[in-house]
C-alpha cells in the first residue's frame, strides 16, 4: 500500500531477497506542482497500489534510477504507457528489451526544478560477477527535502529480521545511513565518489529514503554525512 509521507510524497515497498538476505525493497513517489506523479525505482505493485496512484494524480514519469533497479520497471510501464520512462545511464545498452525513452542527465529532465537529479560518479558494488558499476543518479525533492537514494546507502535496523540485523552489523548499514563493506572494497575511484557526495551535500535535505532500510526522518544530512566519511575514510566539509 501506497503511504505517505509529505506532502505530495508517497512510498511503497515490497519484501527482496538479496544474497540470501531479506533487505526489502521501496519505490518513491512524487506529486509535482501540476498534478503530475514521478515514480522512482517502481516495485510489483498490486491492484490496490494502482487505485491509490490513479486516485492521487497521473503518473507521467518513470525512472529506473540505477543498472540494478529495473526489474518490475516494464511491468509497471504496461500500467501506464504514456508515462515517459527514464533510466540511468548505461541501463539502454544493458536491458535491450526495456522501453526506455529518456536518459537520465544532470540538467536536462523535465521535472529539475522540483525534483533536482545528480549523477553519483564512480561508485560500484559486489555483483554476481565482482566489482560492478551502479550508476546511481539520485534525487532531491525540493518541497520535502528530501533525499532520494537507492544503492548508495542503506539503513537497516530492528525492524528487519535477525539475520539482516546481523549481516548490517558485520558489513554496515546497521544504524548507520551508509553503503556496505561490499561497496567499499568494490569502488576503487574515491576521488569521483567524494566530488558527488559534495554536491549532494549541497542541497538542504533533512529526511533520507533509501530503497534498502528504513526511512531517515531527522538529522538525514548529518548522518548522510558521517556514512560516507567512513566509506571515504576522510572528513567531509559540513559546511557545504
């Protein structure tokens, strides 16, 4: 079921297996100024998910966020095929049959001033076949201020089941907003990393969503923060 948030700010989430691990997975969902809905990283929605959408506004963009986060992106495009799908850079020539439209960029998307875009340069993660890039571009929704995240961070707590709790505590991402070991020993290009969290840095978000972990409501900046000095292993400029 569709929740809400914010004002004009949805989420959805469904159960995920990942490694053997139940992490959860969430979509987000935006209300622009005219009416419009922009859906992020969508789930296996159900009858009742699509009434609630339907009630709310009319979807008009879907955005498959990173290379990872695609696969119930062309089941939901068939719900809605007006709707302009956008997708991460790289994703066109990874999943041939998805039915893209648009590429996500920085400065060109038609929703920019409400919802702000950033490409998350040089992060990777430990697929299946080793290190991979992800090619995250991630969100800021102005009105809210909040940040939208998908694998570049996680945030599992109590509410998952013991075996994640216990995972996120050998790994990370147990209390803590930030990405895992598995990350961290993948992503060899720091430098482009830090030029990216800089600019998120920059924006003036309080609440975090990530799509693995549950919500960050308060202080999400300082704890955005924190994580990622960590993963760089250097302090970050808090003045940003």
């Amino acid at each position: 079921m569709l929740r809400e948030i914010d004002k004009n700010l949805w989420v959805a989430e469904q159960p995920l297996k990942y490694f053997g691990l139940s992490v959860g997975t969430r979509m987000t969902v935006i209300r622009l100024a005219n009416g419009k809905l922009v859906v992020i990283s969508p789930i296996q929605v159900d009858e009742a998910i699509i009434q609630q959408l339907n009630q709310i506004g009319d979807i008009a963009h879907i955005i498959a966020p990173n290379l990872y986060h695609y696969l119930f992106t062309s089941n939901f495009k068939t719900f809605y095929p007006k709707a302009t799908l956008w997708a991460a850079p790289g994703l066109k020539s990874k999943i041939l049959e998805l039915p893209i439209d648009q590429v996500l960029k920085e400065d060109k998307n038609s929703f920019l001033n409400e919802i702000q875009c950033l490409f998350f340069d040089g992060f990777r993660t430990f697929g299946l076949s080793g290190p991979d890039l992800v090619n995250e571009c991630v969100f800021f929704h102005v009105q809210s201020r909040t940040l939208v995240l998908t694998d570049t961070a996680y945030h599992f707590d109590e509410s998952f089941p013991l075996l994640t709790q216990f995972a996120a505590r050998v790994i990370g991402g147990y209390k803590t907003l930030s990405p895992s070991l598995l990350e961290k020993f993948s992503t060899r290009e720091k430098e482009k990393v830090k030029q990216s969290v800089t600019k998120i840095l920059a924006w003036d978000f309080e609440r975090v969503i990530v799509a693995h972990g549950s919500i960050v409501e308060n202080n999400g900046k300082q704890r955005f923060r924190e994580g990622y000095e960590w993963f760089l292993g250097l302090s970050l400029n808090t003045t940003v």
